[in-house]
C-alpha cells in the first residue's frame, strides 16, 4: 500500500483532465468520466510508480465514489419537500405503472426473442429497465433542471424505481442462485421498502420543528459533520434493509429542504458532491473491460434502441397524464435513459449464477453506450423535439429573443 496515495493522486488527475475536455466540448462529463476509467484500470501498464491499474486504490476509489452517489442524491432531494412530493403522489404513481408496463414488457420480450433462458431472460429485463439514480440525478444538478415541471415526476420514478428493485432483486436471487424463491420473502421486502419510505417520510415530516433546532449550529465545521454523519447513518441503515442507500440519502434531503437550514446545507456540500461525484463514475468507468465488450455489440444496440424508444414513450405519456408540456414530458424519457449500477449487480449475480457468459459484456456494453447517450440527449432535448415534434404535430417552440446590440 506504499503507493497509495500516489494512485488516488493518478485517479484525481484523470478525472480533472476528463472535466477539463467535456468542458472543452461542451458536453457532460458523465461520459468522459467513464471513458477516462475505461481506458485505464486492470489492463493498462504499470510504468515504474505509476500504477494506471489502480489495485492497490480500488477498494479507497470505489467507497469514495458510493459517497458522490448518496451526495447527488442527498443533493437532488433538497430541491423539493415532502409537502412537494405527497401533493404529486397520484401522477408518481401513474407515472411509475406506465413507466414499469412499457419497459418492463418490452425488456421481458427482447431476450426472449433472442432465445435466452428463463433465468437469463429475468436478469436481463432487470437491467433493461432501471435507471441510473446516479447518472439522472447529475445530469439534472448540472444541467441546473431541479427547479423544471418535470423533474419532480422524474424523482417519483426513482422512488418507484427502487421498490421496484428491492422486490425484484429477492426474486431473481432466489431463483438464480437457490433456483427457487420464496412468496413470504418477496411479500416481506416489498413491506419494508415501502413502510421504511412511508415511515422515513412521516416522522421525517413530524420532526422539523425538532431538526430546525438542533441544526442551529455557529461552527460550520460541527455543522458540516453533522450532515456527514446524517447521509452515512442513513444511507447505511438503507443498505442494512436491503434498500438503495441512495434513495434513503435522498429521503434525508426531502425532510431536510423542509428545515429553516437548507440553503446552509446545500451550500455546504456542493463541492463534496461535485468532488466524490466525479470520482462514482471514473471507477464506474474501471470497471468496465473494454476488451470484452466485442461478443455482445448486436444484442446491446437491439437493447439499447428498445430502452431509448420504451423510454421515450414511457416517459412522454406519464408527463402528459401529469398535464406536462410536450417537451416537458419528452424530457422524463430522455433523463431517465441512462442504465448503470442496477444492471452491473445483475451481472454479478448472472457471473455467480453460472449464467450464460454473454451477460457481463452485453451488461457493460449496455450500460457503456446508454451512459453516455442519456446525458447527451438530456442535454439536447429541444434540439430532440425539433426533430421528432413535426412528426407528431406537438407545438413549435419559442424562439428564443435576441438581445440587440
């Protein structure tokens, strides 16, 4: 472990030269990020002290980039209010049924059109259906969308999502690796995902007067190690329930944007966010083998044209049930594209399971190309409707004013 340091040091460099060309570009640093650890890890050389494969740091990178996840969600959850979310409880509900029947049917038909095994046909349709809490929500705190119509719909469905994820993932499990699963344990994980959010939610709720007081704290110092420990503790008793510790991070930051100290909170740890945000998808990126990623090229583009038009249909009809604009609603489908660390614990359970060895590298292709292609159509979303609005006749959007000279 002598060059430890050195190797974070290596790790912090390629992510700052990542951020320095997606700004040169003008695009997401999301994809750079992951490209930038593709190309090294594992198989890149070792050149004197510089270690481009990064062993000796993996386990130190990793757990910094679980804290950019629950910091992004944190983030993203005190942009809103449990006041917020419960007054849009119906359209997250609407939104989640449509959302789960499209893409679920249609990633249940895909592999079974492949002629893929039932089990493999299951872990496939998990990977094809849940987003990437992690990208989605990046991508709405750097595109500065959190204060958009839609994006309440889209936290919804992350929620949804995640129950979703709880419950599926105990039944997959169950018959991947025990070739069986229980209906008293499905029936148990579904009850404590949803009583662990309702309850968070409702003493979260109730608590507010309590927290306004106990966070009226003069040294910025204590106060940022009360926040610290705060999404930790939390996120860390999510992971014990076998909940997203994302999404308890992110039910932290709903009850917290209900206290008199969001504005100090938010300001606080913005830069902890951007700072281990960059390093969750650099070591997303080291774990993807490029080289093993050729076997699988025809399955993934069938997938990921599926996912990109279940998506975008999925998406639109739930935001014009919730009397979205057009674009408001094309805009759910494209920022929910993204796939990432649901359908990598896919293909770890698929490997442990003795499944059909097509799954990691059809995961990482998978999850390689949505990755980069959901920040990018996020970001071009009006150029996206320009392009498919006439087809459907949707409103023309306004042009935007010039400044005269």
């Amino acid at each position: 472990m002598e060059h430890l340091l050195l190797e974070v040091g290596l790790a912090l460099a390629l992510s700052a030269v990542a951020g320095m060309i997606a700004g040169k570009l003008r695009i997401s640093i999301v994809p750079i990020l992951i490209i930038a650890g593709m190309v090294v890890g594992p198989h890149a050389p070792h050149i004197g002290v510089f270690d481009f494969r990064f062993i000796q740091s993996a386990a130190l990178i990793d757990f910094m980039g679980k804290m950019g996840v629950l910091f992004l969600l944190f983030s993203l959850g005190l942009e809103f209010s449990i006041k917020q979310l419960m007054a849009s409880g119906p359209s997250i509900l609407r939104s989640g049924l449509i959302y789960m029947l499209i893409n679920f049917s249609v990633a249940l038909l895909y592999p079974l059109l492949l002629g893929w095994p039932v089990k493999e046909i299951l872990v496939v349709a998990g990977m094809m259906t849940i987003s990437s809490s992690a990208i989605v929500a990046k991508v709405i705190v750097e595109l500065k969308r959190a204060a958009n119509d839609e994006t309440e719909i889209i936290l919804g469905l992350m929620m949804f999502q995640d129950v979703f994820v709880a419950i599926y993932l105990s039944v997959v499990s169950g018959l991947v690796l025990s070739g069986s699963t229980s209906t008293v344990t499905v029936l148990l994980t579904a009850a404590v995902a949803l009583g662990f959010i309702g309850a968070f939610l409702f003493l979260g709720h109730k608590l507010v007067p309590w927290l306004n007081r106990r966070l009226d704290i003069p040294s910025d110092e204590t106060f940022l190690l009360v926040t610290f420990a705060a999404v930790t503790l939390v996120a860390g008793i999510s992971e014990t329930l076998n909940i997203a510790e994302a999404i308890g991070a992110m039910l932290l930051g709903l009850v917290m944007a209900e206290t008199e100290h969001r504005e100090r909170i938010e300001h606080i740890i913005v830069p902890f966010r951007d700072f281990f945000g960059a390093l969750f998808f650099f070591s997303f990126g080291l774990s993807i083998d490029p080289f093993t990623l050729g076997g699988a090229v025809w399955p993934v583009l069938g997938a990921v044209l599926l996912t990109l038009l279940g998506n975008t249909i999925a998406g639109f009809i739930a935001g014009r049930r919730a009397q979205l604009s057009h674009r408001a609603s094309l805009r759910i489908g494209l920022t929910i594209l993204s796939r990432g660390e649901f359908s990598i614990i896919l293909a770890t359970l698929a490997l442990s399971g003795g499944l059909l060895g097509v799954l990691q590298p059809f995961s990482a292709l998978y999850v390689l190309i949505l990755a980069i292609l959901g920040p990018i159509l996020t970001k071009e979303s009006s150029l996206v409707y320009k392009l498919i609005g006439p087809i459907f006749k949707w409103p023309e959007l306004p042009e935007k004013r010039r400044l005269k000279l």
